[in-house]
C-alpha cells in the first residue's frame, strides 16, 4: 500500500498549533490507514465557500438596497466610497503580517537551533521559552509588548521612534517563533540519526552536518506548516486593531461610526470577512496540496 | 489569608511591586469574577462545541450532496477568516438585529462571544471528529461486520470508542486554543480575565505586575489541560492500538 498523506487530524494539530509534536506524530500516522481518497472533490468547496460568502454579502447588499431612503446614498455606494480606504487598511495587515513571518521565523530558527543543542541548560531554557510563548494567549503577548516596550528609543542624542504598529508586530512575531521553533524541532528530529552518524564518519563538523546535510533536507517538511501559521498570523493581525493600531478592523470600526447607518453593518463586515477569505484560503488549499504531495514519498 | 494579604502589602511598601489582586478585597473580587467569566466562557463553548461538531461532521458525511457541501462550507468559511472579525460580524452586525426585551438587549456581550466562538470551534470540532472516524481501519469495522454486528452497533461499540480514542491528542490542543481564543472577548467587553485585569492595572497603574500575573494565569490554565488530557489519554488507552 502506497503511503498516506498525513490524516486531517495531523492536518489540524498543524493548522492550530504548528508542527507536530513527536506525541502527536506517532499517534496520528498509524491511524491514518483506513483514510477516504479526497481529491478532485475537495477543490470544488473552495469556490463553493467563497460562492456562499460572495452571496451573503450580496444579500446583505439587496436587502439594504430595498431599505434604504430615496434620499440618502445606497450601502453599495457607501461600500464603493470607503473602499479604498478599507483596501489601504487591508495592505497595512499584511505588511505587519509580512514583518512579524519574517522576525518570528529568523528568531524561531535560532530558537530551535538552540532547542537541539547538545547542552542541557541551553535546550531546556529554549524549551521554556517556547512553552511559555506557544501557550500564552496572543492578544495577551500583545498587550505585554504594547505596554511594556517604550515608544521610542534614545541612542546617545538621537531619538528613534518606535510606532505603535512595529511593536504589534514584534508582539505578533512571539508566537509565531515559538512555533517556527517548534516546526524547526520536529522537522530536524523526524531526519533518521543514521545520517548524524554517518556525516560523523565522514569528518562533518556538528554546524557543517546540520547546514549541509539535515536543514535541506527539512524544508519540505517544514514548508507547509509554516505556511498554515502564516495563514494564522495574518488573521491575527486583526488584533492589533485592539490595541489601537489603525489597521481594516479600526477602519472598519470608524467607517461604521462615521456613517452611523444599521444597514451598512452586515455589508461591510461580510465585505472584510470575504477580503481575508480570498486572502487565506489559496494558502490553506495550497498548503495542503504540498502536504499530500510531500507526504507521498 | 490574611498573611498573605499582609506580605504582598509588605512587598508593595519594599520594593513598589504592586499586587493588588492579593490585598485589596474589591481588586482580588473583580480578578476571580474575570477568572470565572473565563472558565465559564470556556467551559460553554466547549460543551457547544463538542456537539455541533459532532452535528457537523455527521453532515459532512450525509448522502445529499449539497447538505455535504454546506456543511464543509461552514467549517471552510470559520477556518479561513479572522476570529476577531467574527466576533465583531456577530456583535456589531448582527447583535442590533435582535429585538430589545423591556430596553435592555436579548443577547449580551457574553451570549454573543459564546455564539461566535462556539461556532468557530464548532469548525475545528467537526474536522477532528471526522478525522477520527476516518483514522478508525476498515478491517475493524469489516471485522465487526463479519461477526454479525448491525451498523448502528459498529458505530456504537467499535467506531466510536476508536474514533473517540484517536480525537484526544487533536482535542487536547483545540482546547487549549479555545483557552486562548476567549481573550478576544474583550474585544466586545466581555468581563474576562484580560478585560478585568485591563481594569485594575487602568486604575491602579500597574501594568507589568498584572500582564505577568495575567500570562502566569493562562499558561497554569493551560498546563493544567494538558496534564488532564495526558491523564485521560493514558486512562483510556487501548493496549496494541494507535501505539
């Protein structure tokens, strides 16, 4: 029997927590004989969900349309006009999501390098560190970086500005390193140690065998996790909006208060819903698309 | 009690550490009150959870097709956008939909989020369900069909002890981001913990006590589930299964 791409339940340890854990590997890959084929099938809910929110969304829009007085403007209009605002919001959530992959998954590398370090005291402080970042609640770290971090610095006598959004970021790249650390881990531990061995026997230095020999090795493996917790990532950015970043949740918040119009509520949180649908769902369906691929072999 | 009352106001006077959850009687009750909406929150969306995902799942496996697509639809449509942006769908677009009974809304703050997040979970809930089911080997149930069981009895004594077995490790950490999860209620005033504590430290300025007391909080919450589910996991194991 062929192998099995790994079973929805690995699917989802992986969507909500990163990588798998070694517990979880071992539970879930026998378990996934007696898997149903889902191919072909499958791609056609991806139009059909995003066809079920386009329709909502247009709905709402009818509905109001009917509503709404002769004499003030419709909700399409409405939603025309604060588009591009709501757009320029929108690009700014992915530039902090852009900034915090970037900061978490650099320092998750050097998290996870020394969470495999052959010294005790260093790969069980990174193990601390990872727990208590992978199980603190996001909003929670974020509120800590906000409040905690001052909002600018002072190099001798040059004053550096530290704006608001780049410490949500930086906020938002704790979890995100704690599971990069986590990904880097299980993918580095899942390599046989028949090939430590054998790079040994082959005068490889320890740096040499891991930049050389296991990290190339890992990237397939780590990939499609790390591209969940991208998808994650970027639907957390909307926390920032709780601790006053001006990204599409605030607008959003402001647009609706400006226009003080009921009917233009349902519209325009269905029309944010549906932007981070389009957004995230193409890495989600891709993403399992390279898992059953890699899983194959 | 009152020692320890008395050696964190001994604290504070020393070194300026200022614990007010733990001397001041008014302090220390909004802090459990937040605690408990916390574990109540989790507590409601758990058992919501647990059986709409369960609903869902059976209707991701229906016979209609379209019944199979909506239900997908759903558990696509909660997975793929914001939770926050949910939370604010539910509370700011539909919570004014609702008529007011005698001036005050039907549905507060705290039924909306439990409505919000119990269908978010809900999502993840029926794929780990449907995962579970799927991970049972069909030998088994051919086995069972073998030695004359009927298909309601398949379900009941073989798939679904199996199925159950194999959800726990999936389960374990869908829980743990429920925990986590319920800190956006204070997004919509929800009194939980973080809300709470917001309010201490905007009165009592004292931010870096509290963020570490409310961290300190969350990740003993989170310890404690992942101990319990261990526990139940060894508890529940089937010897030669799933190892």
């Amino acid at each position: 029997m062929r192998a099995t791409p790994p079973s929805p339940a690995a699917l989802i340890c992986q969507m909500r927590r990163g990588g798998l854990s070694q517990r979880e590997r071992r539970q879930n890959q026998p378990l996934s004989l007696g898997k149903r084929g889902r191919g072909e099938g499958a791609a056609l809910f991806s139009t059909r969900t995003g066809v079920a929110l386009a329709i909502v969304f247009v709905a709402s829009i009818a509905v109001a349309q009917i509503r709404t007085q002769p004499a003030s403007a419709s909700v399409l209009e409405l939603l025309v006009k604060w588009t591009p605002l709501l757009a320029t919001g929108f690009l700014f959530n992915l530039l902090i999501s852009f900034f915090a992959m970037v900061v978490g998954t650099a320092s998750g590398l050097l998290l996870a390098f020394a969470r495999i370090s052959p010294r005790r005291s260093l790969s069980g402080t990174s193990w601390i560190v990872v727990q208590f970042f992978r199980n603190a609640p996001w909003l929670v770290l974020l509120f800590f970086v906000m409040y905690l971090l001052p909002f600018q610095f002072r190099l001798g006598s040059v004053t550096i500005p530290f704006p608001d959004w780049i410490k949500a970021t930086l906020g938002l790249a704790l979890p995100i390193m704690a599971n990069v650390a986590e990904i880097v881990r299980g993918a580095v531990q899942s390599i046989p140690t028949a090939q430590w061995d054998a790079a040994r026997s082959l005068a490889f230095s320890r740096r040499q065998t891991l930049w050389k020999i296991i990290l190339p090795q890992c990237v397939k493996r780590m990939l499609p996790p790390w591209m969940n917790w991208y998808a994650i990532l970027t639907m957390a950015t909307t926390l920032a909006s709780i601790v006053g970043v001006s990204e599409v949740m605030t607008i959003t918040l402001r647009i609706t208060n400006a226009e003080g119009r009921t009917d233009l509520l349902i519209p325009i949180y269905s029309y944010v819903l549906l932007w981070f649908f389009l957004y995230c769902y193409p890495i989600s369906r891709w993403t399992r698309r390279l898992e059953a691929r890699y899983g194959q072999r | 009690m009152d020692d320890v009352a008395a050696w964190f106001l001994a604290l504070y006077k020393a070194t300026g550490i200022k614990l007010t959850i733990f001397y001041d009687g008014y302090d220390r009750g909004r802090f459990v009150e937040g605690l408990i909406t916390t574990v109540k929150l989790s507590a409601y969306c758990l058992a919501g959870s647990l059986v709409l995902g369960a609903l869902v799942a059976m209707l991701q496996g229906a016979r209609t097709a379209a019944v199979r697509r909506a239900a997908s639809a759903f558990v696509e449509l909660f997975r793929n956008t914001p939770p926050l942006v949910q939370l604010y769908f539910f509370y700011f677009a539909l919570g004014p939909l609702l008529p007011r009974a005698g001036g005050a809304p039907l549905l507060g703050s705290f039924g909306w989020a439990v409505i919000s997040l119990t269908l978010l979970e809900t999502a993840f809930a029926a794929e780990i369900y449907r995962a579970g089911i799927e991970a049972v080997p069909r030998e088994m149930v051919e086995a069972a069909a073998s030695l004359g069981f009927s298909r309601p009895q398949i379900y009941r004594q073989v798939v679904l002890p199996l199925a159950l077995r194999a959800t726990l490790p999936a389960m374990t950490n869908n829980l743990v981001n429920l925990v986590k999860t319920t800190t956006l209620a204070y997004a919509i005033a929800v009194p939980e913990l973080v809300y709470m504590s917001a309010q201490i430290w905007s009165e009592q300025v004292n931010v870096p006590e509290m963020m570490v007391v409310l961290l300190v909080c969350y990740v003993a919450m989170v310890g404690a589930i992942n101990q319990f589910m261990q526990w139940l996991e060894a508890r529940l194991r089937v010897p030669g299964f799933g190892q």
